[in-house]
C-alpha cells in the first residue's frame, strides 16, 4: 500500500516508516531542528534522540536484571 506525504501543493510517495525511524533520521540528519514544542518548552531532533536513546538503554538494563 502506497504512503503519501503532504507538503502545501507538493505530493510524494514515501516508503512508511514508524515514528522511531523518524526520530532517528531527524536526529543524525538535522539535530538542531526543532522537534516538539510544549508549553514554553522545545527540544530539537537531536535533544530528542538522546533521550529516546537514554530510556531504551535503561529499560534493556533493568530487563536484563530481571532474568
């Protein structure tokens, strides 16, 4: 099945990937590009990636104690 990104007039065909995908390709890519905004708050891919990264590593740590 197809996949289309939107972008104003501009329609492309994408190939689907899931939100960690993007998380990745923005964080490496553009890491100084704003990714989210709360509040008066933001965090850049790049700041994302890091902490996306800092909670997979402790969760597989705290998995593997539990084994």
């Amino acid at each position: 099945m197809a996949q289309f990104c939107n972008a104003g007039d501009h329609r492309e065909e994408v190939d689907p990937m899931l939100i960690g995908d993007v998380v990745r390709w923005h964080g490496n890519k553009t890491p100084d590009r704003e990714a989210i905004r709360w509040d008066e708050h933001s965090m850049t891919f790049g700041q994302l990636l890091r902490r996306v990264n800092q909670v997979a590593n402790a969760t597989t740590k705290h998995a593997a104690h539990e084994y």
